[in-house]
C-alpha cells in the first residue's frame, strides 16, 4: 500500500464539463497553478494554499476542486477500510465536526455499489476518531464540516477532500428558474472562448439579444470587471477544515474585494434583450443579486427589433438561443435563426458574435457564415459555439 502525506505542495485536480479542459487549464496557469495537465473532465495540478483558496474564488469554468489526500490499492472491502484508516482523520476534522462521503466506483469487482463503499469509509473515519477521543463526527450531506471523495478506478482508489464542498457553478446570483438556463460555468468557458477578455479591455459592449435570466450578461461583467465568481459564495469545502489557514483565506478575499471595487467603476456597455417579461424579471433580479444593479441593462424585445444605440461601442454579441429542440419546436426556430440573421446583417456591422447552439441545421439558417465550430456541452448535449464577425463578405 502506497500512501502519500499531505505536502505543503498540494495536488489538486479542478473538475469541468468535457471540452472545457483547455479553458480551464489556462484558467489554473494564469493563477499560478504548477505543473498543471489536462485530463478527461478535469485539470491536474499542484500548488499551496494559497493557490488552492485562488482556485476556488476565481476560476469561472471549473466544477469543483478535489485536494488529493492520498492513493492507495483495493482488492478487497477491507483493503478499503485499512486505506482510510491510515490516514489521522484527526488533523482534518474535530471529533464534534461533522462529515459527508461521496463514493464512485468503475471497474472495481470488490466494491460496485456506491452507497456501501460510501457506508465503509465513513465507517473507517468515525471507528479511527471515536477509538481516540470517544466522540465520532456526525454526518450531514448538506454542509458538512468536510466532505471526502473517493473514486475507486480498477484497483486504485483516490481520497480527496472536496475543496469547494458545492459544485462552484452556483455562484449565488441565481435564483429564479426560467427554462433552458445555461449553467454559469459554461456560459463563462462561452465568454472566454469568444475573446471576451480581450473586446471588454479595448472597452467593446456585451450584448445577449435572447438573455433569459442574463446568466451569460452576470458572467459577463464578472470577467469585465476582474470580479472573482466566487466572492459571493458563503459556503466552501473547506471553511470547516481543520488546515483551514482564516488569515489567508482573509487576504486572498480582501484582494478580490479590492479588485472588484476597481472593476466594477470601469465597466463596459452590457445590455440584454428578451421576449418574455418574466424572463426580464428574472434576469434583473439575478443582475441585483450579484451586485450589479445599474450596470446591466434589461428590455423586453424581440430578436426582429434588435439593435444597438450608436453610443455603444461595437464589440461581442453572445447568444444561447432556443435550440428547437422539441417536436413541432424545428420550424418555429427556423424562423427565429432567419430572424436573427437578418438583424445580425442589418444593424451590426463590424460586431462580433458567440452563439451556442444544439442544433448545427438551425445555424445555417443565419445566413452567415462562421469559424470552426467549437464543441460544448450543454448537460449531456453536445453542442456548437459558432463564432463569426459581422462582415459582408461572410453573408
Ligand atoms: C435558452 S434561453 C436563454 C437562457 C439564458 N442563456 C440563461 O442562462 O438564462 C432562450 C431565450 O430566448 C428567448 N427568446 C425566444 N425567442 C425570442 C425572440 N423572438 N426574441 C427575443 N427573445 C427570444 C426566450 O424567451 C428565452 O429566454
């Protein structure tokens, strides 16, 4: 059995949807992640706390942030059990914290069912810490003192402390459902993958012309702004850990404050459009949640009057338009793609556009023709990002 104690450099893995590895990748390097690889879904990398607590309030496109406590081999329930007791639970938790266990398992013939793998690791932590102190932690699934991972692959198992404790795509902001909303980290991989970075710095506006609850507009301006995506967040994974550094998480927070103080004075025009008048409340509630009132500007239009006000600076339109994805649902969206792309000739010459779409048929009914697509998923759905600028010559 090989077991790994916890190094000053920790390795950390940072989760995503697939096709958002090279996103975040670059995401993890530009805050100072070492020795950072792509792997299926997710990103390989090291680096102190520091860098873990940067992980978990600024990237935008990852799902969580798993830090690896160690790996070890099972070919047995008790290989299992044995593997979780070598390590001392009690520099992670208080005998009167509280914990929560996840357990997935892929072609493993001693362990296959999920909920008794999870049953022996909690088993094997709370017998370690009740044996020492007479008290064992209790479990609570919602917001647990730490939450533990193992993913058991052949006969090798990964334990790992959940460093973001709920999946970091809820930002906090969003709390009307509308339908088909995008979720908030793929909405931000759309908005980097579309130079957007780039087009807010050389002061261009943002426009979604079928914003919903405006969840690509709120990411908008976060990136516009240097806003972390996190700062609002009032629970991570390891607030309630014993290796828990408060001063350092102070400072990693006071800086994002500072920053976002500065960003917030200097954003660019964003503006969004729908059809749908609670679909704009939405949006304008979700825009007041995130600290952004005033900064984003909703109207109910529809996509044939869409337009720009000639003090808008050109720069990117992005759009997560319905995807006719439902029977009878083809010919009506059909006809919105027309639409759009008769706008798009007409009123935006020179912008940029990002739309992501499940459907490539619909695209073509845009008229215009774009780069190579991007794939995305939507969920389960693979999706396109078409990306194209507003030119004649692409008509
Ligand atoms: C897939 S949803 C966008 C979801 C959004 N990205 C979010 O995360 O909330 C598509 C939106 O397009 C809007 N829409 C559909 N047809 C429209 C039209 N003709 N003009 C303007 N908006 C339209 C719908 O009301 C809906 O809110």
């Amino acid at each position: 059995m090989n077991h790994d104690a916890i190094p000053t450099l920790y390795q950390l893995f940072a989760t995503t949807p697939k096709a958002m590895e090279g996103i975040l990748a670059n995401e993890i390097e530009a805050l100072g992640g070492k020795n950072v690889q792509q792997k299926m879904a997710g990103v390989a990398f090291q680096g102190d706390l520091a860098m873990a607590y940067k992980a978990c309030l600024w990237s935008r496109t990852t799902s969580r942030i798993p830090l690896l406590l160690s790996s070890f081999e099972v070919k047995s329930q008790q290989d299992l059990y044995d593997g979780i007791q070598c390590i001392d639970w009690s520099e992670h938790l208080n005998a009167d914290d509280s914990l929560a266990v996840s357990f997935s398992s892929k072609n493993n013939p001693a362990i296959n069912n999920t909920h008794f793998g999870a049953q022996k690791v909690k088993d094997a932590i709370v017998d370690q810490m009740r044996a020492r102190f007479n008290e064992r932690p209790r479990v609570d699934t919602e917001r647990p003192s730490i939450r533990i991972n193992v993913y058991l692959h052949n006969d090798t198992a990964q334990l790992s402390l959940d460093l973001s404790g709920e999946s970091s795509h809820k930002r906090g902001y969003r709390e009307i459902g509308i339908a088909a909303p995008i979720k908030e980290n793929l909405a931000a991989a759309i908005l980097l993958r579309a130079g957007w970075t780039k087009i807010a710095q050389q002061g261009g506006s943002l426009l979604d012309p079928m914003c919903g609850s405006g969840t690509l507009l709120v990411e908008g301006a976060l990136i516009a702004g240097d806003i972390a995506p996190g700062l609002q967040r009032d629970y991570f994974g390891f607030l309630g850990w014993k290796q828990h550094n408060t001063a350092l998480w102070q400072t990693v927070l006071d800086d994002a404050q500072q920053r976002r103080e500065i960003g917030l004075s200097q954003l660019p025009v964003i503006v969004g459009f729908d059809q749908d008048r609670h679909t704009v409340a939405a949006a304008l509630q979700h825009i007041e949640n995130a600290g952004l009132s005033g900064k984003i500007h909703i109207e109910k239009r529809d996509i044939a009057d869409a337009s720009a006000a000639e003090s808008w600076p050109k720069g990117l339109i992005v759009c997560n338009p319905p995807y006719g994805e439902r029977l009878g649902d083809e010919e009506q969206a059909a006809v919105l793609y027309l639409q759009f792309g008769e706008a798009l000739k007409r009123r935006f010459t020179g912008w940029q556009v990002a739309m992501i779409i499940g459907n490539p048929e619909l695209g073509f009914r845009l008229g215009i023709r774009s780069q190579k697509p991007i794939t995305l998923f939507n969920g389960a759905l693979e999706c396109k990002l078409l990306r194209f600028t507003i030119d004649e010559k692409s008509f």
